[in-house]
C-alpha cells in the first residue's frame, strides 16, 4: 500500500511519468519488431518470461514477481524502450493504473524515482528460484545476450 501510495504522489507530481523518463540515463531503446512481438505473445524461448506474458493474455493478471521478471527480460535483455512494455500490460492487466504501471516500468528501467539502474533479474536464475520444476527452458533464446548476474 505504501509503494501504491508512493507511485499516485509521485505521478501527481510529474504527471508525465506514463511517457517521460522521471531520471533519464539517455538509454537509446530499441522500438517495435519481431523481438517486442515474441515478448507480448510469450515466445521468447525463456519459461518464466514466457509463462507470464502467457498468463497476462489469458487471465489479465500476473504476480507481482513475474511483472517484475518480465519487465526486466523487456529493457534489460531486449533493449527495448520501457514504455512499449508499460503500454501492453495497461492494455491487459485487469488492475492496471497509470501511476503504479509507469512508475514500476520507469524502476526496472532504470529511470524511476528510486531505482537501482544496473539491477538485472536474470530470467534463468529467477526460475530457479521460483519453480520447483526449475529450468525447463526451450532456449530458442531469440535474445541470446549474456547475463549478468
Ligand atoms: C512492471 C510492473 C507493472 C505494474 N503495474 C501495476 C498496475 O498497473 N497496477 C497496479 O495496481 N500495480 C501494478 N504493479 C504493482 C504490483 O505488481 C501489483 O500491485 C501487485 O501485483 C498486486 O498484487 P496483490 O494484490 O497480490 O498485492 P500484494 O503483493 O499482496 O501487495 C499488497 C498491496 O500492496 C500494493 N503493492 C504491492 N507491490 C506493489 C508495487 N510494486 N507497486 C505498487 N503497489 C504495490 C498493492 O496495492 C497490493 O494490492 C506493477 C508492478 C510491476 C513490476
């Protein structure tokens, strides 16, 4: 309730939060293509970023922990710009809100308010972690990019 809090006085304060970056690091974003498109239908080869983007299709809802690991396989693998991301989950999430979606996107992407910009959740690890059937990847890994935690 705190962060919910935190993200409405802060979108009061920079109502731009849904389209400007609160702290910009000059990130130049990758935009839409095959790589974005693959991200939305959860076909990026990676199990727990897949099954999320899954899960927020068919029942318009994720956990807080899968928005978290998606958003980062997003800007942090990809490279692409945080507000094409924040713009699909506020097309699907039944509780989406422009001050806690935005505010949350600008902290993974390294430009929010009080975020921790080198902070990458790296996707295999995050399965581990969170699945007991571990890593059952089908590692296409279309992103193929090295990891760096
Ligand atoms: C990329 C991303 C996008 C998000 N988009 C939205 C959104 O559009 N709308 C939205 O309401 N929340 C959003 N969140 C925050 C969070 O995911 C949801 O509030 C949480 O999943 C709600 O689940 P819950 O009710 O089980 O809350 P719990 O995890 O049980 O938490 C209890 C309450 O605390 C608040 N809360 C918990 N975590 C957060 C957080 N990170 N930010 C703000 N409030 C929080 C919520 O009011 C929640 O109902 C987003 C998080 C991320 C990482």
């Amino acid at each position: 309730m705190c962060w919910r809090d935190f993200n409405h006085q802060l979108n009061r304060s920079f109502p731009a939060i849904a389209s400007v970056e609160y702290r910009s690091r000059a990130d130049r974003w990758g935009g839409h293509g095959e790589e974005l498109a693959a991200w939305k239908d959860g076909r990026t080869g990676y199990s727990v970023v897949d099954a999320g983007m899954r899960q927020l299709r068919q029942e318009w809802w994720m956990h807080n922990r899968a928005r978290l690991v998606t958003a980062s396989f997003l800007v942090k693998d990809l490279y692409l710009d945080w507000r094409l991301g924040a713009a699909h989950f506020l097309e699907w999430l039944l509780d989406g809100d422009i001050a806690n979606n935005s505010a949350n996107w600008q902290w993974v992407a390294g430009t929010g308010a009080h975020t921790r910009p080198y902070r990458v959740l790296n996707p295999m690890r995050q399965a581990a972690l969170r699945s007991r059937r571990g890593l059952r990847p089908a590692l296409r890994a279309r992103a193929g990019r090295a990891h760096r935690h």
